[in-house]
C-alpha cells in the first residue's frame, strides 16, 4: 500500500485526478506541520498499484498543489477483497 501525504488544498482537483486515473482510494483529513509550520494536511491511500503509479500519482499532485514536495510512504501490507 502507498500512503501521500499532502496539503489539504485543491481537493477537488485531486479527487477528480485520482477518478480519472481510475484508481481505488481513500482520503482522510488531519493536522500536520511543513517545515514547523502547521497546515491541514490530506492523505491518501493507494492499495494494488504499482510503486512506478504511486510516484508518478504524487508527482501529479505535487504539481496540482505546486508543493515543493510531497511525502510518498511504502508500507508493506496484504490485502485481498472478499
């Protein structure tokens, strides 16, 4: 699973990215800090994609959000749909 962690702005858009990319999702909301400073912070989760989608999907964000970066986790987990 892939974890981005982003400023909460332009939601829309990213939530309008990931539908076009045809992508299963999930997005929470949270308190978070950049550089000390606080910001609200969106996260989004990717599962059964490929580390090569999951990149390019935050390098898309990043540039939606014209962030100076944003933060790509890999964390290891089994998933399977019953």
């Amino acid at each position: 699973m892939y974890r981005i962690l982003t400023e909460y702005k332009n939601v829309d858009a990213i939530r309008a990215l990931l539908a076009g990319l045809r992508l299963d999702f999930t997005v929470y909301c949270g308190d978070g800090s950049w550089r000390g400073q606080a910001e609200n912070s969106m996260l989004i989760e990717l599962d059964m994609v490929s580390a090569d989608l999951a990149e390019e999907v935050a390098r898309l964000i990043k540039q939606t959000n014209t962030q100076e970066s944003v933060l790509l986790q890999e964390i290891p987990t089994k998933s399977r749909l019953i």
